[in-house]
C-alpha cells in the first residue's frame, strides 16, 4: 500500500468514527433550555395596573430568552382563588403567582411586612429596604422554609383611606363598621370597632353594594375609578394609614426557581424589577386625573380626623408590641424596618418633605 492511498483511507475511517459520535449541544443551548411556567395573579384582569404587571414580567422574560422560557398568566380564580395565590406556588400547583404577602398573615403575621404595615414604610422607603436595607434577603429567609422565594414586583404608592357609605368624623362613626380591609389593618381596626372583612378584588362591589359591607378599602383613585366604587359609597377618605407604600411581590416555587440557569433567574429578577419602577410610575401618572374625575361625578374627599388617626396609630403599636412577642420572625423584620424607617424620615424631612411642601405651596397658590 502506497503512502498516500493509506492516508486517504485513515482519513476515511476518522471521517466515519466523528459522524458516529454524537455532537456536543452547543453552549448556548444548553445555556437557554425551553421553559414554560403558570403564573396565578391574586387580581382580576380589568386591574390594568396591577394585573398588567405579571403580562409585563412575561413579555420581558420571553423577549430577553428569544422565546426559550415563556410564562402563561392567569387571573384570579382562573386556577385558584386570588387569596390562595402564593399557596399555589408553595405546592407546586403553579410555578409562580403575582400576589401580595400580607394576604397570607393567618399563616404567620410576618407576611404582613412584605407588602405594608400600618404606619409603616411610604413606597420609595419600601424600595430602599428591599434592594439596600437587607429587606429582600429577610423576606427570603422567612419564606425559605416554606418552599417560597419572592421578588419586589410592583408598588402602589400611599393608598386612599376608602369608600364609606356613611360620614366618618369621630371614633365613635367607627364602631360596628363592616369594611373590607386587608392585612394587619384589620386586627388594628378592631381595636378601634370595625369589623373587618377580608374578601377579592373581584368581590368588593357586589358586597359594598347589597350593604353586606359598609366600607372598603382598595388601592387609589385610578382602580376605584374602574371598579366603580363611587357608584355605592360616596365618602373618600384619605390617606391609608395601613399603606403607605404597599409592595406587590413575585412568589417563585423555590425549588423551581432554584433549578432555572443563573441567567433565566437573572432575567426574571429584571423583569420584576422593572415592572416594580412602572406599576409606581403608572399609578403616579394615572391617579391625580381619576381623583379629578371622581370628585367631579360625586365623590365626597375628606380627610381621617386627627382623632383617628392618632388612635389608630396607638393600636398599631400596642398591635407590633404583641405580635413581636408571639412570631419570631415578625420582631426580625419588625425592627428592621423600624430602624429604617427611623433614619429614613430623618432624611426626608430634610431634604424630601421641605422641597416638597414648597412645591405644593405654589401649586395651591396657582403658581406651577
């Protein structure tokens, strides 16, 4: 055999031994396998704002990984009722759910401090602690246990203080009031006489309606305008002292979450974090131009009193005493936020509030 006719054939025979072994994937598939997810809202679909929030984090997360991890939305009780969003995602029902924590406090009281406490952080403080003040790892390290792992996905801002269907000036107006109030609100509440009732979004007009409440609290002009509120209830009061800054979360089955690639799990965190910018953005946009419209069609704004408010703040605090000695891990993020909140004020009173009052100043003097 002549040298080149047996390189000819050795390189034959390597040629037909490669074609038999199979092909390494390339890195970048391996890098974005197909995913597809349910995600369960606690929010009907006519809630723009909030339910859009979970159709923006799936459109973000299907156009960063080119159609590879994609995540299907469901409004509330498509699959599961509104308030059993995040109960969903801890059994593996759903891989995620848009939802608020304080929803679930009869599981332990510290989901109350995911979302809002009573004279708790307004929504830039709320922000703040989650992404610097260690907030988001404390949240996580209460949900760890529970097969949860959540993201910041959307702010409201200071809430409005509610529907009412009957005038509300003393703490004796408050006694015997049925209102649709949720969170830690609702034990505080009672301290003062109202009955409170937790019930859906979805639900809140038809009971305000036939009388079966006498009051409701939502979340601002722009979705009360939409729900119709003002229809059944013409006092509108302000502010809500249980919202400052209520924060809507992501909830990730953990072990989910932790089988994504670290890129996917990158993404999905962006796409909650712009989404939290934008629900505060759109809400700021949005509600100076419904509260117009709404005291135009009938609505009657007026103010908690002082009397109420200063009441009210007293059994919220005699409320964070008992719970702190009852739920280890409400004290833990109890007094984080309490020392956040402290320095926070400082701050703001400084620099924030003075600017601000200014402002507002030339506003009301016609001058902006």
């Amino acid at each position: 055999m002549n040298r080149r006719h047996f390189l000819r054939r050795a390189a034959t025979a390597g040629a037909g031994a490669a074609a038999a072994l199979p092909l390494a994937a390339p890195a970048i598939a391996q890098d974005t396998p197909k995913v597809t997810w349910r995600l369960t809202s606690s929010f009907p679909k006519n809630l723009d704002i909030i339910f859009g929030a979970a159709n923006e984090i799936a459109e973000s997360v299907k156009n960063a990984t080119d159609g590879q991890f994609t995540i299907e939305i469901f409004a509330a009780g498509e699959i599961v009722p509104g308030l059993q969003a995040a109960d969903a995602v801890a059994a593996g029902t759903v891989e995620m759910a848009h939802t608020c924590s304080y929803y679930y406090i009869g599981q332990d009281p510290a989901f109350a401090l995911g979302t809002a406490i009573p004279f708790g952080l307004n929504a830039r403080m709320t922000n703040a602690w989650f992404t610097a003040g260690g907030g988001n790892d404390l949240i996580n390290e209460f949900l760890a246990p529970r097969g949860l792992y959540a993201l910041p996905a959307g702010n409201s801002g200071t809430q409005m203080g509610g529907w009412f269907r009957k005038e509300i000036n003393t703490l004796e107006d408050l006694k015997g009031l049925k209102m649709r109030i949720a969170g830690l609100a609702g034990q505080i509440m009672t301290k003062v006489g109202v009955t409170p009732q937790q019930i859906a979004a979805g639900d809140v007009y038809p009971a305000l309606e036939k009388g079966t409440i006498d009051a409701t609290e939502f979340v601002g002009p722009y979705d009360d305008q939409k729900l119709g509120f003002q229809k059944v209830a013409k006092y509108y009061y302000y502010p809500a002292w249980w919202e400052g800054g209520p924060a809507m979360h992501a909830f990730f089955n953990l072990e989910k979450w932790n089988a994504l690639p670290k890129s996917y799990q990158q993404i999905l965190a962006n796409a909650c974090a712009s989404a939290n910018n934008n629900m505060l953005a759109n809400y700021d946009a949005r509600n100076a131009v419904a509260l117009k419209q709404l005291v135009a069609d009938g609505a009657i704004l007026k103010p908690f009193s002082q009397e109420i408010m200063e009441a009210c703040y007293a059994a919220a605090m005699e409320t964070y005493a008992e719970l702190s000695e009852k739920s280890p891990s409400f004290k833990t993020l109890y007094d984080s936020q309490l020392a956040f909140k402290k320095d926070a004020y400082l701050w703001a009173q400084v620099a924030e509030y003075s600017y601000d009052t200014f402002m507002m100043i030339q506003q009301r003097n016609g001058k902006l």
